[in-house]
C-alpha cells in the first residue's frame, strides 16, 4: 500500500489579514497545547533555512534523536515533556517578509495502539531494509505559507493520516496496519479538529474561511467518509 499524506488545511484570502510576522506569531501561539516545534526551515522571511534540526547527544540506531525524544520498545518515539523553547525564541525573533516554512516536531495525540498513553509523539521508527538505514519519520508537521499571493495553514500527517484514520504504523517504510481502536481515533479526530477550528479566530480571520481535508489520500473508506464528514463540519463552522 502507497502511504499518502494527509492534510488540513484553511486558506484565507490574502487581502484580509496583514503581514507574515504577525501571521507566523500568532500561529506559534495557537500550536500549544496541541503541536511542539523543534525546528523550522522553508521561507523565513527574507532568508531560506535549511532543514537544522538542534543538536542532541542521543541517537537510535545511527539516527540522531531530538532533544527531549525517546525511543521506546514499540513504534514510536515520544517525548519526554513540553518543552516550548524553540517556539518562544521563534516567536521573538520574527523577521519582516514573507513565510513558505514548515515546523517539525510533536504532536500531543493518544495513539491507538497497545500500551501507549495520551502524550507528546514526534517520529515513528523504520526499520532498515534491503541494506538501507533505519530512518525516523516524523507523524505531523505544521506548514504556514503567508505570501503576497498565498495565505495559507496546513497540518499535514505523512503517515497516512495517523492518527485521524484508522491507520498505524506497520513493518516498513511504505506499510501501514489497521488499527480496531476505533474509539482512540475518533478521540484524537476531536481533539485536532477542534484545535483546528480556532485557528481563523487566532489567526483573526473574519468570517468563515476556506477548509480542505485531503480525505481521499486516506487509506480506508471509513477513514474517507468520516475526514468528509469533518471537511463538512469546518465549512459550516459547526461543532
């Protein structure tokens, strides 16, 4: 099986809110309690910042961890608390410009699989194959693009849509398996699209703004039909 990403995203005309730096604030205050960066690259106002993701010590299997992450016996690595360090510094050394970027880190979530807790979940592991190295792949990203032309959130999940589908993480990069917890899923589908819901009024957007849920990259038809459903919902602004 393909494993898609999938996304949610709202779209705002560029000529209601103003610039990128207040934009790029407010979107930093909005990821708590829901979303923990670690690094940012893409567009940064008038610079390009490359993929740097801040020096750790620890490492798994060759692959250097994040400061504060863990890996653990099963698929995921987590991390050890809230730590908004890297947000907070962002946040006060905004630059004017415009903002194509991509934050990376965790998201806060109850994975629904065996004897995993409600917490902060950052990358999930992949084993080495055919003579490859293992790789840590990152379960959620926060993408803001706020240009003349493009105003733009998105909240992409790479690892097909987990964890608002049905979908965990399965024995090798491109593998996933399906998960029976249907009532975590739906817990965590809640959480994020209520978390999702408050970004116009963070973001001050007037009105109700343009949302998109890519439900057709998802990997079951369950899945399809219910991120539809919530696609419906952030339109209509009903809860």
């Amino acid at each position: 099986m393909i494993v898609r990403t999938v996304g949610v995203i709202l779209r705002v005309e560029p000529s209601e809110p103003g610039g990128g730096r207040a934009a790029a604030e407010r979107l930093l205050a909005w990821m708590e309690p829901h979303f923990q960066p670690v690094a940012v690259s893409g567009l940064w106002g008038d610079r390009t910042l490359p993929l740097t993701l801040p020096p750790s010590d620890a490492a798994w299997n060759g692959v250097p961890l994040w400061p504060g992450e863990q890996v653990t016996d099963g698929p995921l690595s987590r991390m050890a608390g809230a730590d908004f360090a890297i947000r907070d510094r962002l946040a006060r050394e905004l630059p004017d410009g415009e903002f194509g970027c991509v934050f990376h880190g965790a998201l806060w979530h109850q994975p629904p699989l065996p004897g995993h807790e409600t917490g902060w979940y950052a990358r999930v592991k992949v084993s080495g194959q055919s003579g490859q190295r293992p790789l840590l792949l990152e379960l959620a990203q926060v993408w803001l693009a706020w240009t003349r032309t493009d105003h733009r959130v998105s909240l992409r999940l790479p690892l097909a849509g987990y964890p608002l589908t049905l979908a965990v993480p399965g024995a090798g990069e491109a593998s996933i398996n399906r998960t029976e917890r249907l009532e975590a899923v739906e817990a965590n589908r809640r959480r994020v699209f209520d978390w999702m819901r408050a970004l116009p009024a963070r973001l001050g957007v007037p009105g109700l703004p343009d949302w998109e849920v890519t439900y057709d990259d998802a990997p079951f038809d369950e899945d399809v039909e219910a991120l539809r459903e919530w696609e419906q919902r952030l339109q209509e602004g009903d809860r």
